[in-house]
C-alpha cells in the first residue's frame, strides 16, 4: 500500500516512492538506472544510458518555448546506506519503509534516499507532465555520487547541448547555491603485525552520537566516535599497559561516525582500572558534548578472550595516528560569514588481517589548502610507517559573478513563496565542479527541499517544501525564454 498517495504534488511524491522500492545504494545503481531507462521508453523520450549507468532523458520544448535554451536537470540516483544497530534491512534487495511524522517523510531505521532520489523524482515528474510550459530539457541522473561522483566523473557530456543547469542536489530550502567545496577521498594503511594473546579481553564502545553529513553537519562540530576512542585509547595507554585486538568505527567516508568499537587486551589486574577511566570519559564526553551530542556513551564490557593482538609497536602506532590524524573544521572561510572552509572527516576505520585501514574525507573551497591538509596526512603516515593512496577527487565549483540563472532564481522564487532568497556556498562536493570542468561557461545553481539529518536514519523530507520547491521549479522553467 502506497504511503505517500495522499500527498501533493501527487507525481512527484508517486515517483519518490517508486525509487524508493529499489534498492539504490552507491555501485548498486543497475536496477535503478534500467528503471529509468524504461520510464523514458515508455513514454517515448529519448534516452541514453552509458558504462557508468549514468541515464540522460530528453524532452522537446512545448509550444511557445522551441527557441528557448535548453535546460539540463541534474541530480544523482544513487543514497548513503546506514541503518540502526538493531536494524535487520538489507539495503541490497529490501525496500525502504517510508513513514510520515509531523509533515515530514522518513524511512524506518534507515537512511531515506531524500539525498537525491528527490530530484529524480522531480526529474521523473517533470518528464511525465502533460500541461507544463518548460523549455527543452535534458535530465542527467548521476550514479556513485556518495562514494566519489564518480558518474559525473565518467558522464559524456558531448550529448548535452544545454548551457543552462538546475542541480536539485541541495537541503535547505531558500538557499541557492552557487559555490561548493572540493574533496579528495584518501585511505591510510596502517600494516598490522600480530602475536598471540594471554590476556583479558575488554570491548570498549564510543557510540549513540549524532552523526551526520561530514560537509552539512561538520559545522555543528557533532562528536566523531572515532576521534573520541582516539583520546580515550591514548589517556588508558599512559596508565595501562594494553595491547588492541581490532577497531572499527564508521561507515562511510562522508558521514560523521556514530559509532567506534575498539578490542583490547591486558592484564586482569588492570581491567577495574580501565573500566573506571571508561567511566571517567564517558562523563567527559557527555559534558563537552552536552549540546550538540549529549547522548553520547562510553561503556567498557567483558568479552570472551581473542586469540591474538596486535604487538605493542603497532598498538603504539595507532593509537598515535588515530588520535593525531587531523579532524573537524581546519579554516572557516574569510570570504562568507559563517561557511567551512576547509575540513578533514576520519570517516570509517577498520581492521583487516593485513592492515588497520583509515578512510578520511578531506574538503575545502581553496584548491591550494585542500592539497596542503593531504600532505599533512601524507607526512603523518609517514612517521608511523602507514601508506597512502587517493581512492577519488573532486574539483571545487567556483562562483561566477555574472550567473543569469542566479538572478533569476532568487527573482522567481521571491515570486512564488513571497520571501527572499539567499545566496550562498556550501562546503560539501557537488557535482557541479566536476560538470563545470566538462562544460565550461554553463551557468548553474543549486537548489532544493528542505531536508534534514541526511545520511544518518534519521534522515528525513519536509512534505511542504517538496511542494514549494516544486511550484518554484515550473515557475523557472516558466520564465527560461
């Protein structure tokens, strides 16, 4: 039974369920990107899907608008995957469980996919619609963009003649974005050399923060539960000898971590000891973190005994580097009042037989401090004998001073909600600098519905917004002449 029938705009809300009964996770875009190839088809649009199941879906101009420019709606169909602890959803075959709460849609225990099936649901109405007045338009739907932009990255553009892009790929409604940051996506090795166990085992836990995206939320200055256990493992280290077995923390690369488990062994004489530092923190914690994560917890508990550690040079190493590794807001921009400039998320640890492997999220909307924040990681790696590798990169999206579409956007949306715009920046990637490089002197914005908490499961859509951005998207398609 269908949850959101009820809601307007009907179609859009139709689609955005629809999207929502397909698994569509990052590398796992196939079913999702023949859904799309088979809506156009369908309804006789041209269509072109390339290697990287990027789809493109054209629509002609209706009357009155043949010598228009032709307008490129962009957005990716690929979402973040996290769930709850207690959650059993397979994000590989299970259909989300869409709920709506006080006007506003959210999935059950897991991420919503707001963060972009929204445009692609604007995209699939807007496509579908009989009595819209719109210039032609080309619809770009993206894939892998959550774990790199990869699609834009592989995206040919040579088949989009529109010098005109609407990118739905932003949560706050009102405000236009003009401007993103770039990133660089880096994995730290730590090599991992083991010995054989004697000792007691403790697990100790860093969890129930917030979380949340590391280029949205890292400005809320949330708890990072791996961060977190890296102080905590260094204060026991210089009171108690202990060796760690595993740490894992985090679950992607551009989410702040919510939770950090970390394996430990010692002498029995000394568990009390830790157990108490444990709780020395855990109030530590929940003080420093009183307003923005105040259900943060640190717990120690008993578990049954490993079979082997890691020896004390590499114990030593990691804590070092863990607690070393640069994380949080570096530089707050000196160009607009209140915007990161730039920022490092230690996004996802985990422990392999090989190596202890760190994934970090470096951003900045200067080129030059963005590679000066990688070398700083390169050169601690360096000291503590780990290796280094770039998984993805992204360029930044520059502001252009001389953008029509801007002007027009915060004229048109004045006049459909009554209320001014803002024109700002963002420091998170879009992918509009990787588009830009592609297609230079295109004139692009970003924009969309209100959403909230993406990335984590609380994420979350406001029904209204979706509405009032909707109403704002065929006023500008409207007024594009």
């Amino acid at each position: 039974m269908s949850v959101l029938k009820d809601l307007q705009p009907t179609n859009v809300f139709k689609f955005f369920e629809e999207l929502c009964q397909i698994p569509h996770g990052s590398k796992n875009e196939k079913v999702i990107s023949d859904y799309l190839v088979n809506f156009a088809k369908e309804r006789n649009l041209e269509v072109i899907q390339d290697k990287a199941l990027n789809v493109i879906i054209k629509k002609a101009a209706t009357e009155g608008y043949e010598n228009a420019p032709t307008v490129i709606i962009q957005g990716h169909m690929d979402m973040v995957c996290e769930k709850t602890s207690d959650s059993d959803h397979d994000f590989e075959k299970d259909p989300l469980e869409l709920r709506i709460i006080d006007g506003k849609v959210y999935a059950t225990n897991t991420t919503l996919g707001a963060d972009n099936g929204i445009a692609v649901a604007y995209g699939l109405a807007l496509l579908d619609s009989k009595d819209m007045h719109h210039p032609a338009i080309e619809f770009v739907a993206t894939t892998d963009e959550e774990t790199g932009m990869g699609g834009a990255e592989a995206l040919d553009t040579k088949d989009l003649k529109g010098k005109i892009l609407l990118n739905i790929d932003s949560e706050e409604q009102g405000i236009f974005l003009v401007s993103c940051a770039g990133g660089i996506t880096k994995k730290v090795y730590l090599p991992c050399n083991w010995e054989k166990n004697e000792n007691t085992t403790l697990k100790l836990e860093v969890t129930a923060l917030k979380g949340g995206h590391s280029g949205m939320e890292i400005i809320k200055q949330r708890g990072n539960a791996n961060k977190l256990m890296g102080r905590l493992l260094y204060v026991i280290s210089k009171e108690v000898n202990f060796n760690i077995s595993s740490l894992n923390g985090g679950a992607k690369h551009n989410a702040i971590p919510r939770h950090c488990e970390t394996i430990i062994t010692l002498n029995d004489k000394d568990v009390e000891k830790v157990k108490a530092l444990v709780k020395e923190f855990d109030a530590t914690f929940k003080n420093e973190l009183r307003v923005q994560d105040k259900d943060v917890s640190a717990v120690a508990t008993d578990i049954a005994k490993v079979e082997e550690h890691l020896t004390n040079d590499t114990t030593c190493k990691l804590i070092s580097l863990l607690n070393l590794i640069p994380d949080g807001i570096q530089a707050m921009s000196n160009d607009i009042e209140g915007l990161v400039e730039t920022s490092l998320n230690v996004g996802v640890i985990s422990t392999s037989r090989e190596s202890v492997e760190f994934v970090a999220a470096i951003r900045s909307a200067v080129r030059s401090s963005k590679y000066a924040l990688s070398d700083k990681l390169d050169n601690l790696a360096q000291l503590v004998g780990a290796k280094v590798e770039i998984e993805s990169e992204y360029p930044e999206w520059q502001y252009n001073p001389d953008s029509k579409i801007r002007d027009l956007c915060v004229n048109v949306y004045k006049e459909v909600t009554g209320q001014a715009a803002q024109v700002s920046a963002i420091h998170a990637g879009l992918e509009c600098g990787l588009l830009m490089e592609k297609m230079q002197g295109t004139d692009m914005i970003s924009f969309g519905p209100d959403l909230a908490d993406v990335h984590t499961p609380n994420e979350h859509m406001n029904i209204e917004s979706v509405a009032t951005i909707w109403n704002f998207l065929k006023a500008l398609l409207e007024n594009i002449k």
